[in-house]
C-alpha cells in the first residue's frame, strides 16, 4: 500500500485519474478518513488526477506523538508526487487546513473548496442548549476514555446534527459515517500535535484570490453556519452552496448533489 515517509509519521495516501491531469487534492474531516470521498472519486478521475490521503490520526497512517504541520504534510503528498499546484478540497478539519495552505503557500492552490469548514482563528461562538449538551457528552466520554462511545457521540453530532433525530437520518448514511469514524479508534492512544498556522488564517482569508466554493450543509452545527457566512464574505473571489437536509457530511449524505455541484464548479472555474 502506499506511503510517504515525513518526519515522525508514514502517510498513507491514494492517488487515481491521470496524472497529466489538473490535481485535486481531497482532506477528509475529523470524523472520517480518506473514504469519505469514495463517492465522488470516479467523477473526478475522469478530468482530474485525484489525490487524497489519511491525516495523522486517522484511517492507516501510522504516526508518532511529535509535533508536526498539517500544511507540511500535505504538501509534502503534493512534492512526492511531483504536483506543483493543485485544487483544495477539504471538509471540516480538512477544510480548514485548506484555507490554511490557502493563505500560505498561495502559489500551490489552483483552487479552494470548503466544506464545513472555517478559518483558523475563528471566534468561539456561543453554543445552543442542543449542542451543549452534545459538546458535554463527548468531554465526558473522552474523559473516560471510552473511544467507541466517543466515535459514536461524534456521529450523533456532526453527521446526524443537533437539529435532526436518529430517526429522521437515512439507517445507510448512518452506518456509513459511524464505519468511517470507528476506523479511526485504533488511533485513539497516539497523540501527534498539530503545530497551528501563525498567524492564523482568520484575519488572512481576504488575501485568497482563486476560485473559492463555500459549502455546508443546512443542518450544520450554529458556529460552522456562522464560519459559512464568514468566508463567503471574506473571500473576494467565494460563491456558495447549501446543501439541504445534511449536516456536516453533505458528500456522503448527498453524495450526488455534491458531486454534481463540485464538478459543474470545476468545469466554469477551469480547474
């Protein structure tokens, strides 16, 4: 299986189309690995050379507890396999790093896609009385180190989202985020730390002028809303989509409203 070798940590990573192709480069979320984006893979291919890898923590990269940057990592995916510049895209934590490569490296983003995401350095904002509760029964399960109710309060919270039931969620939606964030707890004894952008991409995200597609879904948790309107005002050259009756995993849930969405883009965007 492939990997890159970086310090501390062997990445594993997937590459398909060809490579003569303009890149994309695929960050999955917090809550899953690189197979989130499975659905949409085949689409892509067939214009683009996609890329996609797990971040530490997650899926089968194997990683020490060392300090290390997000940015530096993907980009070292992008060197190894000789891309000089690539389209983000990036849900959730890995919309954030996008914004974050965004803004530093500019000179290897063709292109920035979010989903869910926002900006390092964005301002708390105040929780609802769901979410808090929510947000309270993951620092207990964490506390407790129970990692499977940890992977499965995650679910409750991110893919169903606190304005929906268990019951109003597709049962195969539901199976397919809970496998792709259970992978992930044999991580749960590793504890690589992030090194943060500096300074952060919050007060930088006006300076970005490729193409930029914000997204998130409608039942989204209130701060990833509010980051939503953020960006599309920040970012002179942002247009934005909402997906409806999703919450934080619109390309899994709406799998093929994404895809059409993400590849009509592209194709105005030349990307």
């Amino acid at each position: 299986m492939p990997h890159i070798d970086v310090p501390g940590a062997s990445l594993y990573y997937e590459t398909d189309g060809h490579v003569s192709k303009p890149a994309l480069l695929l960050l999955h979320a917090g809550i899953a690995n690189l197979r989130m984006w499975d659905p949409q893979v085949a689409a892509l291919a067939a214009d683009h050379f996609v890329i996609r890898f797990d971040a530490r923590g997650f899926g089968q990269t194997e990683s020490l507890n060392v300090e290390f940057s997000p940015r530096a990592d993907a980009l070292a995916v992008l060197d190894h396999l000789g891309i000089a510049k690539a389209t983000l895209i990036g849900c959730s934590r890995g919309g954030a790093l996008a914004i974050d490569l965004a803004v530093e490296s500019p000179g290897r983003v063709a292109g920035l896609v979010t989903v869910g995401a926002g900006p390092s350095g964005f301002p708390e904002t105040e929780l609802t009385e769901r979410e808090d509760a929510l947000f309270d029964g993951l620092d207990e399960a964490f506390a407790q180190k129970d990692w499977h109710r940890l992977a499965q309060l995650e679910v409750l919270l991110w893919a169903v989202g606190p304005t929906r039931s268990e019951d109003e969620v597709d049962p195969e939606f539901l199976a397919t985020a809970s496998e792709l964030n259970r992978v992930n707890v044999v991580h749960a004894d590793e504890d690589p730390t992030p090194i943060p952008l500096e300074p952060p991409a919050f007060d930088r995200v006006a300076d970005i002028t490729v193409p930029t597609l914000v997204t998130v879904g409608e039942y989204d948790i209130s701060g990833v809303l509010a980051e939503y309107e953020y960006l599309l005002s920040a970012i002179p050259t942002a247009s934005g989509c909402t997906f409806r009756d999703t919450a934080h995993l619109p390309s899994v849930e709406r799998a093929d409203d994404f895809t059409r969405v993400l590849t009509g883009w592209l194709a105005e965007n030349a990307l």
